[in-house]
C-alpha cells in the first residue's frame, strides 16, 4: 500500500464523515487538509522521517489528525498510556528519543512533572489552551499552518507501541516498514469489514489494538464514531445513534456494557462485529453477551509484538468455551515442549508464532533475541490445540498479570514495596477478579519490629507508579516460599488464591 490511503478518500469521498466525535463531525476533506497542516507543523519544529512524536491523550479529533499528519510525513508515533506517570512518561520519551511530545488537555500536567527527567531537546505541544511556560500550542500552530504538504506516506507506516517487559521497564514494539499490506487485507478479510461500516472507537488509543482496529476503518474510507473516554451507557448510546456496525473492545469493558444494556436496552440492531481481545474473555461473560447482542462476537489472540494470531468466529463462541479460535492464515504457529520439542495434540507448549507481523524491540536487541527461537517469537503464553485446530490459553509463563485488558508486570512493583522501610519481601501476583480478571494482589513479609497496614503499602505504591499497578489488596506472610536458589515461587503463592475460581488465568 504505497498511496495515502486518506488522501485517495478526500479525493473519491470528500463530504463522507471520517470521524464523529461528540457533536462534531469531520468528513474526508477537511482531516485530510487538517493532517497536511499537523505534518507541516512537525516539520517546522524539526522532524524529519521516522523521528518519533510522542502523544498522550484521550481519543479526540486533534490526536487522530496528529496521528494522520505523523504518517503523512513519515514519522512515528508513540501513543502514551495515560495512566503513566512522572518518571514512567519521562522513561518512554527518553527511550524512544521522541522528537515533539503532544498532550491533550486532560494530560498536560502529568508531562509536565514528567519534563525534568526528559533527555534531549524534545519540543512539548499541549492540544488545547493555556499553554504552560516551555509549551507550545498545537492550535495556535495550526492556525498559519500550510496544507500544502507534500505527501510520503507509505501505507499505515513505522509504528512503535510500548509494551512492558518482565523487568518492569516499558519495551517498544517497533516495526520499522509499519504492518506488512498483506496482513492489513486479511483482517480486513476475516473480520468481513467494509466501507459501509462505521466503527465504534471506545477503548483507550494508546491500545494497540483499539488504534488498530480504527486506522483498518479509516484505510476502507469507513467512519469512526470516537468516545473520548469509555462509558458503557454513552457507548451505547452512540451505537443506537450513529448505527454503529463493529466495535473492539477488552472483556472488562465488554462486561460493562451487557450490564448497561441488561439495565437499560439500546437499540443495537446495527451491531454486526464486537471483537474481543487483550485478555481472555470468561464463558459466562460470552452467553450474557451473546443474550443481549445476539452472534456478533468475535475473539482473537494476539499480541502488540505479533499481531493478531488466531481468531474465534462467532458461531464458535460458545460451542468451543475457553479457546480463541484458529490460526490465521499466514501465520506460522508452534507450540514448544521445555526440552525444545513440539507439544502434541492436547498437549500444553510454549506458543511460538512466526509471521511478517512480528515486530522488534527498540533499542533492545538482547530482548528481541531472548524472544525469537529459530525464527519464532514468544511472549510467554502456554496453550493447547485440540484435535480441531483451535487452540485454548492455559498459563502464562512469564508473571504478568492481565487486569481489564492491561498489562501488569510484578517486578515493578515488588522493586517499589521493597524500597518500603517495614518490608522485608514482597511477592506481586494476580488474583481472580470478576469485573478484571485478574487484580493485582501483593503478598508481604514486614520487618519483625514493623507495623504498618496494607492501605499504607498501597498508597505508598500509588505515589511511585500508574494507579492501575498498585495493589487492590495486601496480604501478610511470615515467609515468602522460595527455592534453595532463593527463587521466589510464585506457582505455590498463586494456587492458593486461584483454587476455587475455575479458571488458571
């Protein structure tokens, strides 16, 4: 895909809305001059292709224009979780050596703690006024900005999406040349999206698969209805009155939603495509769903660095409980024994996935390696396939924690608790969670003259990280169980809490 996609749509579909977000409405022509003129400013304050623009912020019209006049001009753009604080923003600017960092208005505060701690001459842009001393203002600048810019897009261009690893330190997923155009038509294939569509954009951008799945709109010319924030009954609501036909979305907002329908129905007729991705998504969950909505589920596994591997077709959901469907065509799948063997049938193994959606770490070379196994890349999930070809997620094989569709990582946190002067050791682990699968538990061993409560431990922890890291709960040991080696073994903690749950992740 060598043409920019979103000039050809202002070209064939001027007047056709491309993004609807609250009362506004913006059609094909104007974002497009818009992103000309969001390029032509990135360009005047010194970008040059594939330098990085970092951006922290709600879904809005200004940071799909940021985003579009980023691709137009072939740079990057490094979405922020805004959930980040202080020295986490500071960690993903500095790594990423982005150029510019743009925040929306909700968010200016949080980069501006973090602006202290930034290496190099980064320029700060805040989308909305007042502007901070040291910011400049996005919409001042777009006020003389030229829409005359030249064009070099390729594509969906170079992405970078940071992901936690194990270490706790945030790692980007690069992918230099952007998704392969191969891969951009099959999922567009096997989700059945078209042109007429109109896409529901409710989960936070920052979210590799929520900026995806919306960018796969706009490459059709369909139109994507923004919520800023997510609401179940406002996300309703916006179904009912725009006819939205497809949506993504994480099974802890899915829950929110068949609640807020089961309270008070929407007229969601329209409704023809609910993906579903970034954490497992329980049964009981699924029959609800599928009570209110009807067969309009589907599911995929995936990952930020590999992409969409395997999907589960709505007429599967409930008669193959558990699993997240087939492989997708394209996509090499291998599931590894310990000894380097492949599992059989039924059996469990390390899954492996080798494909042209498999990205990179940036500026990690040893992480990408200690990844890939003869050219497959693993992210430490362990799964099954049954004698079908559907393959079911059974254990993680790394210790991150999923919560509401979020990665967690336990060894940020356990650092932080240990820096605590009552603590002695602490374990991080997740426990079963109905509304987010999984909470952040910490387990602690205080110092013997110690005395201090688990809503200290968890308020000293909100001081120092996101507040979804922090511990929903804190339970207290003599002793943390650990090997001869002095590994912690966070199997014998975690089997006590998940016993009863039915479920291993």
């Amino acid at each position: 895909m060598s043409l920019d996609f979103l000039a050809a749509h202002a070209d064939a579909l001027p007047d056709k809305p491309a993004l609807i977000c609250g009362d506004r409405v913006v059609d094909f022509a104007n974002l497009s001059k818009r992103a000309s003129r969001a390029a032509t400013i990135l360009e005047g304050l010194g970008c040059h292709v594939e330098d990085r623009v970092a951006l922290m912020s709600f879904n809005s019209v200004e940071g799909a224009e940021i985003v579009s006049g980023s691709r137009r001009a072939g740079l990057v753009i490094v979405p922020v979780n805004y959930r980040l604080r202080g020295a986490e923003i500071a960690y993903v600017l500095n790594d990423s050596g982005a150029k510019v960092a743009v925040a929306g208005p909700d968010h200016v505060e949080a980069m501006t703690e973090a602006m202290p701690d930034v290496n190099g001459d980064v320029t700060f842009v805040a989308v909305d006024d007042p502007v901070p001393d040291g910011w400049l203002s996005y919409r001042h600048l777009m006020r003389d900005a030229s829409e005359g810019f030249a064009s070099i897009a390729e594509g969906l261009g170079a992405s970078m999406i940071y992901t936690s690893g194990t270490t706790g330190y945030p790692k980007g997923a690069w992918r230099p040349n952007g998704v392969d155009i191969a891969n951009v038509l099959q999922v567009i294939s096997i989700f059945e999206l078209t042109q007429a569509d109109r896409h529901l954009m409710c989960g936070p951008g920052y979210h590799s698969a929520v900026s995806f799945f919306s960018v796969l709109h706009q490459v059709l010319g369909a139109t994507v209805v923004m919520q800023k924030k997510f609401d179940a009954g406002d996300a309703l609501d916006l179904i009912e009155q725009h006819r939205v036909t497809t949506t993504f979305m994480a099974p802890t907002l899915l829950r929110r939603l068949v609640d807020a329908q089961e309270e008070r129905p929407r007229d969601t007729s329209s409704l023809r495509a609910l993906i579903l991705g970034a954490a497992p998504c329980p049964y009981a969950l699924k029959v609800r769903a599928q009570a209110v909505f009807g067969p309009v589920l589907w599911e995929f596994y995936g990952a930020t660095e590999t992409g969409i591997n395997t999907v589960l077709r709505p007429e599967d959901q409930l008669r193959k409980p558990g699993s997240c469907g087939t492989a997708v065509p394209g996509q090499e799948i291998r599931l590894i024994r310990d000894d380097g063997s492949e599992a059989s049938v039924g059996e469990p193994g390390e899954f492996m996935v080798r494909s042209s959606w498999v990205a990179e770490y940036y500026n990690r070379p040893d992480a990408t390696i200690k990844s890939l196994h003869d050219g497959f890349f693993s992210v430490g999930d362990v799964a099954y396939r049954d004698a079908e070809g559907y393959y079911f997620i059974c254990d993680r094989r790394i210790d991150m924690i999923i919560s509401g569709g979020v990665n967690i990582y336990p060894a940020e946190i356990e650092a932080v608790l240990q820096a605590h002067p009552a603590v002695v050791d602490a374990a991080v682990i997740g426990v079963p969670d109905e509304e987010f699968g999984e909470s952040v538990k910490a387990v602690v061993q205080l110092r013997l003259d110690a005395s201090v409560g688990g809503a200290e431990l968890i308020a000293f922890c909100g001081e120092r990280l996101a507040g979804y890291k922090k511990p929903r709960s804190v339970d207290f040991a003599d002793e943390l169980p650990r090997d001869a080696a002095g590994k912690l073994l966070k199997r014998t903690l975690r089997d006590a809490y998940w016993a009863g749950a039915g479920r291993k992740i």
